[in-house]
C-alpha cells in the first residue's frame, strides 16, 4: 500500500490523480455501498465496516464502546475463549473504534481465510449475547480504569479538556462512559444497541487482491445487515468568550498538565482543511514546530508541545496540549498566547514557514504506511463529504500557501478569547495563574 501512495505523490500531478481514481473502485452490493482499494503486495485483506451510528445515540455515556468492547464477549452456542480460540487460529486482527458520529469495526486476516474470518463476525453481530459474568468483570475492570486515571494526569487532563472545551455541544460526554454509567449497563441494552447497530447504514472499505471480493458472498449469506437508518447533520453555534482558567487540583503533582483550545464548528473548516492541518503542523507537529521552539528550545519550559485541527463531520477541535514545572506554568501558557499572536500577526520568519512546507510535503506519504492509516482517510473523507483526490491535492496544495494564510488560519482556529484552558496540577498554581485569567477550581473525581 505504501508503494502505491508514494508513487502517486511523486508522480506528476495530473497522472497522480488519474492513478488514485483508478486504484479506488467503488461498488454496490444490494443495498450497501462497498469501497475498495487492490492491493496485492500480500495474500491479506482489511474490511472495515463504517457505521454512520456513534456514541451520540447513546441513552447514557459508554453505551455504543461497551457494545463493541463486548461484542465476542459469547454467543449462544461458544463463550468468549472459544471465540478468541477461533480468531487466534487463524490470526485475525479485529479492532474497533466509536466516535460521537461513527464507529468502526475492522477485520484483517489472510485472503484464503475470508469465508471462515467474515462469517464468524457475522455470526457474532447476529448473536452476541453480552453474557453476565463477562459484562459484570468488564465493568469492574472500566470502573478500576476510570478511578485510576488520577495516576496518569495527561489522561486525566485530556478527558477533563474535553468535556470543558465542548460543554455548550451534544458531543461533551465521553465515548467510553463514566463510572456512574457503567452501573447502568445490562445485556438486554447491550443487545437492543447492536440489533439498532445492524440497521444502520453502513459502508464496507475493503483493501486486498481480487479474492477480497469473495466476502460479499459471506456478507449476504451470513449477516442480518441493513442500511435502514441514517444521522442527521447537527449546527453548532461558535464558542462563546472564555473568561477562566479550569484548575483540577490532583495530588502529588509535580508539574502541570496543560491543555488549550475549543471547539470548532463545520462551516469554519469550508475550504480550509488543509490550511489548518498545515497551521497545526507548523505550530506543534515535532521538534522545528514553532511551539517547540519556543517553549522548549529557547526557554527550557517543557519537552514536548503538540498542536492540532481535527473534524469530523459536523463538528471539530482545535487544540494544543503540554506540560511544564508548576513554577513555570503560567509562563508556558503566556508564551503560547504570545505565539498564537504573533503567528496570526505574521510574526514568523520565511525559513520558518519553508521549512515547515518541505517537511510536511516530504513526510506526508509516510502517514500512509499501514493499509488501516490509508482506509481511515478514505472512510473520514466520506463521512465529512469530501472528495478522494483532496489526499492527492495536499503537496500541491501546500507547496502554494502563502504566509498570509497561515496566519489567517492561526487567526481563525486560536482566537485567544474564545479558548478554553485546563491545567491539571497543583492547588498551589491558583495565585500565578490568576494573573492570566480568574481561577476556577474542578474536581477530578466529577469527570471520571
């Protein structure tokens, strides 16, 4: 797979987009539509089955992730080692994912093993039975998880960051549930989710040789998929001024974590997605990035920053995550508010701006090593209504951006009024983060 994106991204510009087309078939079995990249370097394949359902519909917190976590949990005929027996013999890969929009279920094993791998998937998502034993240990352990994230403050910050920054939308409570939600799972609504799951609309993304065609057969035989239900867009309204900073006070802290950003609505991002994705690269996308510099380089503040843009489908995040001495914290956060101005002002220099280009050009291909990397893409480029070639556009898209533009996007996605800030440290931070914002003081314990 990655012979094939490289040479596309090296070829010329017309021929690269005519080879891309031409490597991606899209196709119609019954009533599901089917994406498919050949690829024959390997006797294996990937499906991955999109379901356009996430953790949204969930009637509380966790209910969509314990659905898929639980899903070879026992069937009414095998119990949950009988069942990772059989997908050890034949050394499939199963993993999944649930965002708030969408979850993912995905297979890897070998071609020849298609009729056996795919069919016992269907069969579990037309029988998964969420046995009692197994539901009551996984929560126990989900729970044990949860309470110990007091250990791990950048886990903590990131799960506190993001309920906070996105406090005002439907996308505020956690995918993977809480502590109180877990009491609240059962077999039966683990089973009424998955039967909602069946009939929802799905995509399959292939990636394989020809024999990969073979599990359409398998699909139509053995599984109770339909594509009955659809989600509807959701409008978000922007952000509204920020005039705190969020301190959860955590023991034995000695350094802060810390975590700036907000929301941003879909209409933000129209046209605009690879300026973003290049102003987060530029800002914290490894050592040279601007952040580093800064904070790491010239001030000795922290050893690593990290920016980022995402979307999704109706809704997006923009963001920069550290770490820095409680002494030395509120200077950190008034370095990367003074970075966030000047980039937005222009304040950067050219060899700045070139080099992040070339190293964003040049690095870009390697994002798609792994054949799961290259169908995540494709599978988020649907799910945000966008067209393929834009992954073939990127180099050439970027090799034209001018410094007004990036400092444009700075502009938009950081606007330093609007951005919600959440330190995880110690209590003894109140006073010197006060001279940046008033304090308000979060309890961990009320986010686990």
């Amino acid at each position: 797979m990655k012979y094939l994106l490289i040479g596309l991204l090296v070829a010329s510009s017309a021929f690269a987009k005519e080879s891309f087309l031409d490597s991606v078939k899209r196709m119609k079995w019954g009533d599901m539509d089917v994406v498919w990249i050949k690829d024959e370097h390997f006797p294996k394949f990937t499906a991955s089955i999109y379901f356009q359902d996430g953790a949204l519909n969930d009637s509380f917190p966790g209910v969509t992730q314990s659905t898929f976590d639980q899903l070879t949990a026992g069937t009414k005929t095998q119990n949950q080692r009988e069942i990772a027996e059989f997908f050890d013999f034949y050394g499939a890969n199963l993993r999944h994912s649930v965002t708030h929009e969408y979850s993912v279920y995905s297979v890897q094993a070998l071609t020849k093993d298609i009729k056996p791998v795919i069919g016992k998937v269907c069969e579990i998502f037309s029988d998964a039975q969420y046995p009692k034993n197994e539901l009551t240990s996984y929560i126990s352990r989900s729970k044990s998880h949860l309470k110990n994230l007091v250990t791990s403050h950048a886990a903590l910050a990131d799960r506190i960051f993001r309920r906070v920054s996105l406090d005002e939308t439907v996308y505020s409570q956690p995918v993977e549930g809480t502590i109180a939600s877990f009491d609240k799972l059962n077999s039966e609504l683990l089973k009424g989710r998955l039967e909602t799951l069946n009939k929802t609309k799905k995509v399959l993304y292939l990636a394989g040789p020809d024999d990969v065609k073979d599990i359409r057969e398998v699909i139509e035989k053995n599984c109770r998929w339909k594509n009955e239900t659809k989600s509807s867009p959701i409008t978000l309204k922007k952000p509204s001024t920020q005039s705190s900073i969020y301190l959860v006070e955590v023991p034995n802290a000695n350094q802060a974590q810390i975590r700036i950003g907000r929301y941003m609505t879909s209409q933000e991002f129209i046209k605009k997605y690879d300026q973003f994705g290049f102003m987060a690269g530029f800002m914290g996308g490894g050592f040279t990035s601007k952040l580093v510099q800064e904070l790491r380089v010239k001030r000795g503040l922290t050893y690593s920053a990290g920016a980022y843009v995402s979307l999704q489908r109706d809704y997006g995040r923009a963001g920069v995550m550290t770490f820095s001495k409680n002494e030395t914290t509120a200077d950190a956060i008034g370095i990367i508010r003074d970075v966030f101005a000047d980039v937005a002002q222009g304040k950067f220099e050219e060899k700045e701006f070139q080099h992040q280009k070339n190293h964003q050009i040049g690095g870009y291909a390697f994002g798609f090593e792994e054949t799961n990397a290259f169908l995540g893409q494709l599978m988020l480029l649907d799910h945000q209504g966008r067209d393929f070639k834009e992954l073939v556009n990127f180099p050439a898209t970027i090799s034209k951006l001018r410094p007004s533009e990036l400092a444009q996007a700075d502009f938009e996605a950081f606007p330093w009024d609007r951005l919600t800030i959440v330190v995880v440290g110690d209590k003894s931070l109140v006073k010197s983060l006060s001279r940046i914002r008033p304090v308000k003081i979060l309890n961990y314990e009320d986010y686990l």
